[in-house]
C-alpha cells in the first residue's frame, strides 16, 4: 500500500510559499513536527492518523514541465518507470509478489525435512533440452555459455550430491516468441526431491497452493487432494493438455454418425476424426446465437479457424421451430443422438470439427482452440457470464515421446521424436520401459503438470536416475549424435556416481501471481517487462545493435 501524509504549513513561517512552489510529483525534504490528526471516527479510518506541521521545505529534485502526469495518463512502455509511479494496482501488484514468494519460502522451509535454498548458476552449457537458448559469448574464440532454460540438470546433480530437498526461484531464459503468459526470462520456484516420487512431489504443491490461498487469498483454499486428469481424457474431453474445465463445453466424437456427404462438406480429409461441443444459450434466442457467431467467425479472432487446411468448423444453431431443429444435414437419426448426446435447447450452438485421425500430441487439437476462443468471445461480449473459482487439477499420463515438428528445436536427435517433457523424464510404470524396446511412441511418462482455469502453473516428473537408461535414452531412442550426447556427459557422470530416485517440478512464479490477482498477462506482475515479439525492453532500448569492437572482442561477425 502506498502511504500518504498530510502537510500543514502556517503562513508566519514562509514554508507555505516554497511548498506552493514545488512542482506536482517533485521529491522534498521536510523538517516539522509529527502530530496527531484532529479528525475522528469514520473519518480517521480513510486517512493516515498522522500529519506534519511543516517549519521547511527543500526540493530535492525538480519534475520537468515537459512530462503530462496525471490519474488518467498511459505511459508508453518506454516510461515503464512512470507507469510504475503512478499506477497502485501495479505497485500492489509487486508487493503482493513478494508475499506470494515469502508464503513459498516459509511453506518450503516448514516442510519435514526442510528443502534448502541453493542457487545455482546463470552461466551454464548449450544442451538440447526442448527451447531455443540464448548463447553469451566469451572472449576465447569459438566459446559461448549458454542461459539456462532452466536449472534441471543443475538440481539432478545436486541430488545425486546428497541434497535430500533442494529449492530456488530460479531465473530461465527460452528464445520463444512472446504471448500473454511468456517472456524470455522469468522466474520459476523450483524444486527437487530425493527418495521421492510424483506422488510426494504433488503433495508437496498441494500444500503450497493451500497455504497461499488461505494466507492470501479471499477465495477458500482448495480442501483435499486435487484432481487428475489423464493427458489423453484432458485432450478428448476438452481438446487442450491444460482445459479450463469450469464452463463445461465437453466434446464427443461423432464421426460415425454423420453422413458422408455432411464430412466432405467441412474436410478435405478421407477419414476424419469429427468432434462436436455445445455452446449454451442462456438466453434461448437462436436469432441472438446466429448473430453472435457470425460475427466472432468474421473478427480476428474466428478468421483462423476459418482457413484450417483440414477444414472449417460446421456451424448449426438448434431451432425448436425449424425442421429437424435446424439439424437437417445430420439425419434424423443423427439429430436425435446429438438432441440427447448434448442436451440441446432453443437456441444452442452446436460446432463440428474434423480433423486427422492420429493419436494426440502437443497441447491442443482444432476443436479445443475453438472451443477455448469461442468461450472467450463469447464472455467477451457479454453472451456468457465469466467463470468464476479456482479448478486445480494434475494432468498426467503424458506421452513419453512426442513427433518431433520444424517449430521447436527438441533435443536434435535423428529419431523423428522429441521428449514431451525433457529427456530426463522416466518412463512411469516397468511395462512402459519394456515398450522402449517395442514402441517408445506408446511409452507414458510419469510427468505431471499443476493446470488451474486453463493455465498450467507448473510441471514436473520423476526423473531417470539410472545413468545406463539416461544413456540409452539419447542415444538409442532419441538417437542423438554422439557429439550432442557428450554435451551431457556431465550429468551421466553424476548419475553413474549413484544418484537416489529422485523427482521435482517447477512453479512459473508469473504466472502463479497472475492468477492469484485475475490478470490477463504476466506482465501485470513483473517489473520490467519485456515487449514484442523479439522480446525488447524499449525503456532501456534492449537488445541493443552489438558494435563493431564487440563483434571484435567476441570474435563474430554478422551474417548477411
């Protein structure tokens, strides 16, 4: 909270011509006495109890006329420092940070055994862990350190050194283009647990969440363990490995329903997979749905679902009063599945989505983006009310190993497939290590993400601690080369010295406390955030043109 305190000057004593003098936002110095305010009962409690009675004022700085500062002013975010000054929400909002760090650290702290702060180090290697890194280069030639993406080889270690519990908010660094809930630095709590599984790691964070909730938070504190949901359900029911699953909107497959003809009206594809979702209508005014949905499909917003090279969504308002309800593409047969399947009522939108029959992978399917979109829009506009409470669930189950794409870097191995997670992740039951002979594709991981209204707040994993598995691991399933394999010699040191099962997760701190406070984007929470896509900091003009000495000293050259 910001403090304010009243000033009273006497005229006798000359200090209320200076203080007329001094500019509005203007530093001073003030030398008086501190009194008790007059003002009594419900007045007292709006104000600050004290006030000065001023003998002298000094400025001690001068603010320039040539800046506008008022209550309604916004700053460009090259006057972050200003927006800063003059914005309490987002001062708050740094103070409420640092209680939300302070809670962790006393939570972590009070455990039995405690976890034990560690740093460690910024300055680390290049390894192909799954994103693009930032490399620092160094004066010797040819050498470059790498930022971590994150400290999870540094926290096997320290466990295979015989640190029983270890935790930091660690800094990470990832080159990826920036959205609402990403930067390419942040802050992560992170955590690691010897003679541990994933069950104890969950626990752990449960108790966590509790502990903020009920210190910090108006909202009750969740009660018992949190809910799982396995990654191939989340992806089913909600199209997305992170669902906000408090307004409903459950998807179903329906392919076999549909007559022939109504698929090759909405994919070019031969055998599809084709999900539908209901959007209700609260209002049972199906002129008031159509309208809203044509107008979202047109927006920014809608046009990209639109030009699917697998399809355009199918589009259907339920009209009592139409035949067929409006269903009349589907058949009778069809209609009357979908009316009981959906629970239909006037006015309700139905949306159909084909798509590629495969298995799942990555963090979302077509449907599941338009689905999350479309409720987005629709509260947006006030078609929908917002949700509201906190949904804490566990993901888990993941796939192991995931095809690799052109998008992400992954861990540069020649086997088509990337680790999910990392490939530090152990496979999570003994019939899934056979399968690493067999089919890796088919492998689970014992890897599990904290998601909250449609926000993953953490993931983590129990970890191979076997140096032998980690071994075949990059070299025979993810066949990466044996030059990228000696970048993790390292950690197969470590490992073969006898390290204890062992397994963590890592909070992104941002995130937590933007979702405590109900913003939008991590922004809202950091400091000094960065911008654009490219990541700048245009109050310090970062990342700056590198001159010709450095480009010398650093042995580079640019490329054309």
């Amino acid at each position: 909270m910001r403090h304010s305190i009243q000033l009273v000057s006497l005229a006798k004593n000359g200090a209320l011509e200076k203080l007329k003098a001094v500019r509005a936002n203007s530093p001073v110095a003030v030398r008086g006495k501190v009194k008790a305010k007059q003002a009594k009962g419900s007045e007292m409690e709006k104000t600050d109890p004290w006030e000065i009675q001023v003998d002298d004022i000094r400025p001690l700085n001068d603010f320039p006329n040539d800046i506008i500062m008022k209550s309604d002013t916004v700053f460009a975010p090259k006057q972050r420092f200003l927006q800063l000054r003059s914005d309490s929400e987002l001062r708050d909002a740094l103070r409420f940070r640092a209680q939300v760090h302070n809670v962790c650290k006393e939570e972590l702290e009070q455990c039995r055994p405690p976890f034990v702060e560690i740093e460690t180090p910024l300055l680390f290697k290049s390894t192909p862990e799954g994103a693009r890194e930032f490399l620092v280069p160094t004066r010797k030639r040819g050498l470059a350190y790498a930022l971590p993406q994150s400290p999870q080889q540094y926290k096997q270690i320290l466990m295979a050194s015989g640190i029983p519990r270890y935790f930091q908010f660690a800094r990470c660094f990832r080159d990826e283009d920036l959205r609402a809930d990403r930067q390419p630095e942040f802050t992560q709590l992170d955590m690691e647990m010897s003679f541990a599984t994933g069950e104890d790691v969950m626990r752990t964070v449960e108790g966590i969440i509790r502990r903020l909730w009920s210190t910090l938070m108006k909202d009750p504190a969740p009660s018992g363990p949190f809910q799982r949901m396995s990654y191939q359900d989340a992806m089913g029911r909600y199209g997305s490995d992170k669902p906000d699953t408090r307004f409903g909107m459950e998807i179903s497959r329906i392919e076999h329903l549909l007559p022939v003809d109504l698929v090759s009206k909405i994919t070019p594809l031969a055998l599809p997979i084709v999900e539908v979702f209901r959007l209700e209508n609260n209002d049972n005014d199906p002129a008031a749905m159509s309208e809203f949905i044509s107008q979202f499909l047109d927006s920014p917003a809608g046009v990209p679902f639109n030009n699917n090279p697998e399809g355009g969504p199918g589009i259907f308002v339920y009209d009592a009063k139409k035949p067929l309800c409006g269903l009349q593409p589907f058949g009778f047969e069809a209609a009357e599945y979908l009316e009981e399947l959906l629970e239909l009522d006037h006015g309700d939108l139905i949306v159909i989505q084909a798509r590629e029959k495969a298995p799942f992978s990555g963090g979302s399917t077509p449907i599941g983006d338009l689905r999350r979109a479309l409720h987005s829009a629709a509260v947006t506009s006030g078609f929908k009310p917002a949700p509201i409470g906190f949904d804490f669930r566990w993901i888990v189950d993941f796939p192991l190993f995931s095809p690799s794409n052109d998008s992400e870097p992954g861990q540069g191995g020649a086997a088509g497939i990337s680790s999910t997670h990392h490939p530090f992740t152990a496979p999570k039951t003994a019939a899934d290590v056979d399968l690493l002979l067999i089919d890796p594709t088919k492998v689970v991981a014992d890897h599990y993400d904290l998601v909250v209204n449609g926000v993953e707040l953490g993931g983590g994993s129990r970890r191979i601690h076997d140096a032998t598995v980690q071994e075949f691991i990059l070299r025979d399933i993810l066949k990466m080369p044996a030059e990228r394999l000696a970048d993790f010699s390292h950690l197969l040191e470590a490992l073969r010295a006898g390290c204890p099962p062992h397994a963590g997760l890592a909070l992104g701190f941002d995130r937590l406390v933007a979702v405590m406070l109900g913003k939008e984007s991590v922004r809202d929470v950091i400091a000094f955030p960065k911008i654009g896509k490219v990541g700048e900091d245009p109050m310090v003009k970062a990342p700056s043109v590198m001159t010709k000495e450095a480009l010398e000293t650093y042995h580079l050259q640019l490329k054309e």
